[in-house]
C-alpha cells in the first residue's frame, strides 16, 4: 500500500494513507487473531473461498493479481485484487518481479510497461541509496 501513496504523491496527489481503500488479502475473520497459531488453525476455513476465486479467474482465462492504481485524472489510489487476461503484461509476472504500467495521453492504446526485479538486498540497497542522494541533494549538500 505503502508503493501507491509514494507513486501518487510523486504524480502531485495529495493523498494520505486514509485516502486509499484496501482490500486485504487477509480475510476480516482471521485480522482477529491473537496468535499464529490461531491464524494458521483457522486459515484452512478459507481455501475454498480462494480456491472458487481462483477458478472462476480460469474459467475466464484469466490471472488474479494483488495490484496497487493511482488514477491521476479522479485523484485517487486503492489496492485490491483483480483479474488480467492471460496475454495482460501482469498475468506475465513471475517470482518477485514489479511491473507499473502507465497510462498517459502520449500512452493511452498502449500503456508504457516498466518491469524489473521487485526485491533483493542489490536493488533495495540502490533504491535506498538513490533516496539518500536525492534527499542530501534537496537539503543542499555539496554534490
């Protein structure tokens, strides 16, 4: 969640963290839960909600994605599962690989398609640094 507050605010949109709606992936029964061992007791009672999800996706052949969408022209963000066809650059994802599309006025037929590795110290540790820089460069220290 935290990705789509940083992608619209960096897009000019004022929004905070209570303006983006999430659908969880954890069901509202198990957010209750005191302990893993209850979570984890209690979690087999939702695989056939999961397992009809799923299939229905199939059936439409279609992928379900965990997606983040900043929509600049209504200003606003939310995080939900969805469904992508099997051919959609997202049905293509694989391991811990990101992938943003843009859609813009320039890229309205087709959007524009960054895709990469999503985790891992190397690219966690560029990402940090290139923040570092960005930040020290804001406050003003000699470059």
């Amino acid at each position: 969640m935290y990705w789509v507050i940083i992608l619209a605010r960096e897009s000019g949109l004022r929004l905070e963290l209570s303006d983006i709606p999430v659908r969880s992936l954890v069901p509202e029964e198990l957010r209750s839960c005191t302990s893993a061992d209850e979570y984890m007791q209690k979690l087999p009672s939702f695989d056939q909600d999961w397992a009809r999800e799923r299939f229905d996706a199939e059936g439409a052949g279609e992928v379900l994605r965990y997606v983040g969408v900043v929509d600049v022209v209504n200003k606003k963000g939310q995080v939900e599962l969805r469904r992508y066809k099997r051919d959609h650059p997202f049905a293509q994802l694989s391991g811990s690989d990101n992938i943003i599309a843009f859609t813009t006025s320039r890229y309205k037929e087709q959007p524009l398609i960054v895709r990469g590795p999503g985790a891992g110290a190397e690219v966690t540790a560029g990402g940090v640094f290139s923040d570092i820089l960005r930040l020290a460069s804001y406050l003003g220290a000699p470059s």
